[in-house]
C-alpha cells in the first residue's frame, strides 16, 4: 500500500521566495468520496488522477497515475465544478524538498508549506521562515478548499503570525 507522510505549515513571512528553486502552476479538482479524495490536477505539462484516503494528520493511503493532459482536462471540465487553483514554490532545505502552495482565485492570500517525509517521526531541517504546523487542522487540506474557501475563512483566521 502506497502511504503519505506529509506535515503542513503556514510560513511566518516571504523570505521564502528567495530561496525557491522551481514553481509550477496548477489546477485540480475533485471528484468526490466519502472515505478517499479523488483528484485530477494538470501541474506544468503534466496531468495525474491521485486517490488519496481522507483521515486527518500527517499519514495517509495514496495512490497515483499520471494521465494524458488532455484527458485530464477533460475531467476538470466535465467532472469538477468546484478546482483549486495555485502556483507551487519548491524550495530545498537540506537534504529535504518543501512544496510551498501560493493559493489563487477564492483562496488567494493562503499559503501553505508541505513537506513530505519518510516516516513520521523524520528530523528535517527548520527554516526561519517556518511557522505553526496545521497538519491536523483540515481546512488547510486542499480538499476542503473549494468548499469552504480562505475568502470565507473568519478575518483574521488561519493567517502566519
């Protein structure tokens, strides 16, 4: 069984952005499920249908298989109404990769940082620009997102300190 161990965290401010090394436009969307996320996402010049299990915190069932980008479009069009919409930052940090998601559209102002582990109880690196971890908290999933979207969030709500 394929699993994700991956933590989330808000950064505490931009200084992020010097470091970044590639970035990627993307779209997703969902398909729906009541105990797996099932979604399609074109990122760059590459599409995948991604199956994810949907309990909260840092380790998750999932699967993945990349698609024909048109297909995939395709399935945004027909299938998903509702799409999350970013440009994701790599950064790297030691000997680790952190994916920082600069969300757009509804979810403009919200950005998250990932970073995917080994096993859960993985040392990494902790840049400066790091700030409170949300792993556990699921409206920072990119699921729930285009349900309830950042713009709706309480002012004030969710942001770096």
């Amino acid at each position: 069984m394929a699993v994700e161990i991956e933590r989330k965290f808000l950064p505490r401010n931009e200084s992020w952005r010097e470091a970044v090394g590639r970035s990627l436009p993307m779209v997703q969307g969902y398909l729906g499920g009541e105990r797996c996320s099932v979604r399609v996402r074109i990122e760059g010049p590459r599409a995948f249908l991604n199956v994810k299990s949907r309990e909260r915190g840092m380790r998750r069932s999932e699967y993945e298989f990349e698609l024909p980008v048109d297909e995939a479009r395709a399935m945004l069009d027909e299938f998903c109404v509702e799409r999350v919409e970013k440009l994701r930052h790599e950064v790297t940090c030691g000997s680790h990769v952190f994916e920082i998601d600069e969300f757009l559209g509804a979810n403009a102002g919200l950005v998250v940082a990932e970073l995917e582990l080994a096993h859960e109880d993985e040392a990494f690196e902790r840049p400066g620009w790091l700030g409170r971890e949300v792993t556990d908290e699921s409206r920072y999933y990119n699921v729930a997102l285009p349900r309830e979207p950042y713009s709706h969030w309480a002012e004030g709500a969710g942001k770096a300190c």
